[in-house]
C-alpha cells in the first residue's frame, strides 16, 4: 500500500511539475499586455499620448488599485467593498462607463482623459487634475494598451447633444413625465434618493453590488455634472452598470426635459428647482397608469 | 621589498574586488528591488493610495499631496468624511528614526602640561571634535484627518532625541467654506505655508534637517520671531484653485515663534504670505513660482519685577521683515529642483540684541535664566535705553538650492546648497561677512518597502556646514575662526 501510493505521489509530482508552467499560459502576463506599448497612442486637442510614457505616472498613482496588470486587483482593490467604494475599473475589458459614444462601444480617448482630470465621486478615484495635460494624455494611451479591444475595433462617433433650450416651467413638468415613462424611479426613487424598489438589487456586470445615483447627497454624477454631461450620461449608459442607454426612447427634446427635471432633484440650487417650488411639484407616483396610456 | 610589495597588491586587488562586489551587490538590490511602493499609514489606511501617489518620496509632498492637503486631508470624492470609514479606523502614524551619527567640528581645546605629576592648562588650541554614535533623532506622533466632511485636523506630539515631548503641530481646520476651495480658515500651531516644506525634508541631520534660510538671523541679533520654518500660532486664510495651479494664503501670527501660555509679547502680531502659480509645461511637467513675505513686530522691552522680566509683559515692538520667491521647476520625471531665496531685515533694537528677553528659543530651546544681558540672555530694552550711535538695521540676503533625482518613488537622491550672506550689519565696522553661511547637503533614501500599514526608508545623508566668523577664537590672533561641522547620518526611517 505504502509503496503504491509512494508511485502515485512520484506521477501526481511529475505531472505537476510540467503542468505548472502550462497553467501559466492561460494567464496574461505583463509581457503578453505590453505586446502594444510601443504601437498604442492616444489624441486628445493637439496632444499625442505614448503608452510608454505613461507607465512611470501609472505606477506612481494608479497601480494600487488598478493593479499592475490594470485588471484592477492592485494591492488596495481587495478593501474596497461595493457598493460603499466601488472596486476598481478592469481596464483589460475595455469597458467604460463614461463615455460621449454609444452604449458597447469604446470610449473616445478625449473621454477618458476627462475621467482622469474629473475623478470619480464616491469612489477611490480622486480628481487628477494636477497632472499636466500631457500625463494625461500619455496616461490614456497607457490605459488602453491593457485591452485588446482597441486593437480590433474603432471608438463609436460621439453621440449628437442639441443645444440646451431655455427651461421652463412646461419643460420641467415633461421631464417629469419622461422621468415616470421610462421608470428612473425603479432604482433612483421617486425623490431621486437612490431609494427605488430595485435599488437594493443592482449589481454590475461582474455581478458586484451596485447603488444607483443619489440626486439628493450634493454629490457630483460620476460622470460630470454639467447639463450635457447629465444629457449624455442617460443617453449613452454607464456601460457595465444597470444604466442602460435611453437613446432609443428618450427624443432629443424629451432629454433636455429630463435634464431640467433631474436638476429640481438635486440639493444644489438652481432656477429648475426654483421653478419645481412655484409650481409645487410632486414626486412621480409609481402606481399611477404610464402616461402613455393615459 | 618584493615581498611586501607583492602582499600589498594582492590586499589592494582584494579589497577593490571585495569592495567593487558589495558595491555591485548594493547596488544590485537598491535598483533591481521593483517592488510596489503603498501608501503610508495614516491617509492610507482610509483612501488605500500608494505613497507615491501624494509624495514625491515620503514625506516630501508632489503636486497631488499639496493639493490633498490643501483641501484639508480630503480627496474630495465625497467619501471623505469618517463616517464612512470603518469604526475601527483611526488616522494615527507613529515615526521614528534610529541612527548611526558622526559628528564633527572645531573647537578650542584646552591644552595641559604636566610637571612634577601636577596637570594644569597651559593654553589652549583649536582641534578638531568627531564623535561617532548610535542615536535617535526622535519620535513622532502623527493623527489628522477629517472630523467631518470638510473640517480637518491635525495633532502632532513630537519628542526632540532627549525624549521631551512637545507639540509640533495642532490645529483646526474649515475646509471648502461656502463651498468654495477659496476659503479654507486654519486656527491652531501650525507649519507656515511654505511651499518647500521644512517640516516634510528628506534630510536629518542637525544643520542639513533645516533649511538654513527659513532660520537665518545674524550674529548677536535677538529676533528669534521671523523663522519661518517654525512651526507657529495664529490663523490661516488659504484659498486654491480646483487643480490648486494657483494657491494664495495669509496668516496672522503671534510673535511668540510657537510658544504656548502668553509668555512673549503683550500685543505682539505679525502676518505672513505666500501666493504661487503653476503652470503646465507639457513633457517637462508643473512648474510654479511664487512669493512670502512675513512682517511684523515683536516685543523689546520686558516690563520687570526686581530687575527679572515679567512674562507677558512684552512691548516697545520692533518691526522684521522676511520675504522672498519660491521657485519648483521640474525636469521631466526624475530631476527637480526647488529654489528658495529670502531677503531679511531686522529692526536695528533686534541687532543690538535687544528682543526676547523671556525665552531663548519658543521651539525646543532653553528657557533664558537670569537677569537680561546675563548668562547668554538678551537684553531688555527698558525705558530710557537708546541704541548706539553706530546702530543700523542688520540685513542679509539667502538662497536654498535643493535638487531631486527620483529613480523610483521609492529611491530618491537628494543635493542641496544653501547660502546666506549679511548685506549689512548691525553695527558699522564689523566684520562684513561675520555669520555668513554655506550648506552643502547630500544624501539618498531608499524605501525597500512601503505598504498601507508600514513605511521603512534607509536614510544616508552627509552635511558640510560652515559658517564665518561663529567658530572657536583663535589663540595665536584672538579672533574668531571659521566654524566647520561635518555630520554623517545613516540610519533607518520608519513608520507604521
């Protein structure tokens, strides 16, 4: 018996032996990921960005939590517990929620240079707005040198924003009616406090938990906070977020309105939540027939 | 002959072979260590960014730490307050630098000679003093943070190598008032905002662990009150742009150089100010120049009881003056150099030595003891005092060089030059160039490691620091010699 089991425990040994290295194959590895960091440029303005340039500022500020394979598992991503601190972005899979480009397409470079200079709130990501617009840019390339993505494909064309109409009372209270047609109350809540019946459920694609936005805290959206960043980020979608593109549902005109409605949510002061007082508006009613049908 | 000759080549190609294989193996484990440099303790622990993220190496700041602190310890990811750490979070660092020193300077040394068994001092002669030791440079307790969002604090308890404590640094802060990064309002102990600052230095060493410019006061003046590189009490106003490019402050001070309980001038204020600007120089990186000045008055006359000054009681003020431009310019990734230059200007009671009758030193010094003008005491300037005919304001003019080579965030060279030279004296016909001073500072640190929880730095550093004039008198003339020390520091820097 001893003897037998001796002879397997030398077979289960060999066979480990040469299969460990084969385990490692299926594995990227730096050098796999670096095949494209000469050749990954990025265009913001007049400025070219070098993958290989941007390494040094990578690593003195990003690789913590992005990881050095920027798969986001850096050191720091494993005390980073959703949805109080989102984990950090994986940037191999080339998904991005900020975006001026289409639901499942990639971002523009220009896109994610803005997501460095603004930070993300309520996340680790802080604003890194001190380096010089050439980090930045060199930085950008970096990032996408991580994901084969952008070997194969070409960023979507940014997505049209009509010039931002005067708002107006009759304006507010149809962006209420948008608000109630395509149900952001399910997971923003009717007052916009991220409280909506769906909100406990959320998880992103990599089935992590996830809050909707809160209109109510003062914070800032993730992805800007002017009225066409808001415009663009319900048209677009956070790409691996629940928040779907509404481009397909939400007219151009219906958009600006939503915007206007979505300000009289917000803490912050505005003339739309001026105007959302006078004309004492109310929360939407979640049980009341869709306007459509009405 | 042969022989010796022969056994000495073979000990010399030894040694070299020896010596060149621990140079190439020192060498080899400074520049091939690539392991990840972590952010240090205190912020950390809450944000979980690297050091490097925020220092230049650890604990000088980069642009991104600067503005860090400048919002008061917030990222401003509106996560920044604690109640949204866990319970069991608490922002303390403690740091701690045991050494190996080498100390080394001129003095004059009594010289014996004995006779029939009996020593007595025959004269006496200038030689040259090196000690060498293990030491400690001290211990520090660093907690700060958040209380809420955007109201700060920061409390340092510090003990000098003796191990008496004393508060470096406590104060509050209002961050972001009005929702504007334009006010920020600071009460409390505090470091200046001197954009090179003396209390974040890569260096330890007694002359090369201060930047001789932010402490300059000539020889025989008793204006202790103008040393920017002190921590000190008052109230800041500091304002910033978002990407804190432009940075603008004023605080109003005590004319106490730190010192708690009232002890100094009865109504004593001065006021300091720094504005900057940085700019984007594309590969070359952020550059920013800027200004302080610092002006005031302190106390000279202290009020007495039975010829002993009453504490509190200073008045008679005279004015000072410091002010100077800031200069960080950065050469790509690896090579910076910051620049400080200062003109001084002390009131000419301050450079008779008249001034701080109460207290020889607010931060870490001795207290006087003694009636003015006795045991090395300043003195007072009671009522009916008047200054020699010969008397004049003492002036003087200075610069720090400091230059970084940063291979890693985690290794860092460090060379700094400084000068100061005294324009004018406080009294005609002295010495013109008695107290000037050159710096010279080299030195690296390398952080083998520095994780969440811990940092850990081998810390080598050398300093040459002479000064005109301020050294032993000579015998043989009866003038004073130039003062020379030398020190070598290597040691550990740690915390955790």
């Amino acid at each position: 018996m001893g003897k037998k089991l001796g002879k397997w425990s030398l077979w289960v040994g060999v066979a480990a032996f040469f299969a460990l290295p084969l385990t490692s194959w299926a594995q990227l590895t730096v050098e796999d990921l670096h095949k494209t960091l000469d050749t990954t440029q990025a265009h913001v303005g007049n400025l070219t960005g070098h993958a290989k340039d941007g390494a040094a500022a990578y690593r003195r500020y990003c690789v913590g939590c992005h990881g050095e394979l920027g798969d986001g598992n850096g050191e720091n991503a494993e005390w980073m517990e959703p949805p109080l601190f989102p984990k950090p972005r994986n940037f191999q899979l080339g998904v991005f929620k900020c975006r001026s480009t289409p639901s499942g397409t990639l971002p523009l470079d220009s896109d994610l240079y803005d997501s460095i200079g603004r930070g993300f709130d309520r996340s680790m990501m802080p604003p890194w707005n001190t380096l010089t617009n050439q980090e930045k840019v060199d930085l950008v390339a970096w990032v996408k040198h991580f994901s084969p993505r952008w070997a194969g494909e070409k960023p979507g064309d940014a997505i049209k924003i009509p010039d931002e109409p005067a708002v107006t009372p009759e304006r507010i209270k149809a962006g209420r009616e948008v608000f109630a047609k395509v149900q952001c109350w399910k997971c923003h809540g009717v007052t916009g406090q991220a409280n909506g019946p769906s909100a406990s459920t959320l998880t992103d694609d990599l089935g992590r938990p996830i809050a909707p936005f809160n209109f109510t805290e003062g914070a800032r959206p993730k992805c800007g906070s002017t009225d066409r960043d808001i415009y663009r980020i319900f048209m677009t979608g956070l790409d691996g977020t629940p928040m779907p593109s509404y481009a397909d549902i939400i007219k151009p005109d219906e958009g600006w309105n939503l915007v206007f409605y979505l300000r009289t949510l917000m803490s912050q002061k505005s003339v739309e939540k001026e105007m959302a007082k006078k004309l004492d508006l109310k929360p939407v009613d979640p049980n009341a027939p869709p306007p459509a049908a009405q | 002959m042969w022989v010796s000759r022969r056994w000495l080549l073979r000990k010399v190609v030894r040694f070299s072979s020896s010596s060149a294989a621990l140079f190439v193996l020192l060498l080899s484990i400074i520049l091939s260590a690539s392991r990840p440099a972590n952010a240090l303790p205190a912020f950390a622990r809450k944000y979980g960014l690297r050091c490097s993220a925020c220092h230049e190496s650890w604990p000088m700041l980069n642009y991104f730490g600067q503005k860090f602190k400048d919002n008061g310890y917030q990222l401003m990811n509106d996560r920044d307050s604690p109640v949204w750490q866990n319970p069991s979070y608490w922002p303390v660092t403690f740091r701690i630098t045991p050494i190996w020193h080498r100390l080394s300077t001129n003095e004059n040394v009594d010289v014996y000679s004995t006779v029939n068994g009996v020593s007595t001092v025959t004269g006496n002669s200038i030689q040259r003093i090196t000690s060498t030791g293990f030491d400690l440079s001290g211990l520090d307790f660093h907690t700060g943070g958040t209380l809420n969002k955007n109201v700060s604090f920061y409390v340092l308890p510090s003990s000098d190598p003796t191990g008496a404590f004393h508060f470096e640094q406590v104060f509050g802060r209002l961050d972001n008032v009005l929702g504007s990064s334009w006010l920020n309002i600071k009460l409390g102990r505090f470091e200046l905002d001197n954009l090179l600052s003396e209390k974040r230095i890569l260096t330890l060493t007694g002359n090369g662990g201060v930047y001789q410019t932010y402490h300059f006061i000539p020889v025989g003046d008793a204006n202790i009150f103008g040393q920017i590189g002190d921590n000190q009490f008052g109230l800041e106003y500091m304002g910033h742009s978002a990407d804190d490019r432009t940075r603008i402050s004023a605080s109003l001070l005590s004319s106490n150089d730190g010192n708690v309980g009232l002890t100094l001038g009865a109504n004593s204020y001065n006021g300091f100010f720094a504005g900057s600007q940085a700019f984007d120089a594309g590969k070359l990186g952020v550059q920013r120049l800027g200004f302080y000045v610092m002006a005031g008055e302190a106390a000279t006359y202290y009020r007495t009881s039975g010829g002993i000054p009453i504490p509190g009681s200073g008045i008679d003020n005279k004015g000072f003056s410091r002010e100077g431009f800031v200069g960080q310019f950065y050469l790509g990734q690896h090579f910076d150099l910051q620049v400080v230059t200062q003109h001084g200007s002390d009131s000419a009671w301050f450079g008779q030595g008249y001034g701080n009758a109460v207290a020889t030193d607010g931060n870490g010094g001795t207290t006087c003891v003694g009636n003015p003008g006795t045991n090395g005491c300043p003195v007072d300037n009671t009522p009916g005092t008047t200054l020699p005919s010969n008397a004049r304001n003492p002036t003087w003019n200075g610069a720090t060089f400091e230059a970084h080579y940063v291979y890693s965030p985690q290794l860092i060279f460090i060379g700094r030059y400084e000068f100061e030279r005294v324009s004018q004296q406080a009294t005609v016909g002295t010495a013109s160039n008695l107290g000037n001073i050159d710096n010279y500072v080299i030195g690296f640190r390398y952080n083998p490691f520095m994780t969440s929880r811990a940092g850990w730095a081998y810390h080598n550093e050398f300093n040459v620091f002479k000064q005109t004039g301020t050294g032993p008198v000579n015998p043989a003339t009866g003038l004073p010699t130039n003062l020379t020390v030398s020190e070598l520091l290597l040691g550990f820097d740690f915390d955790f």
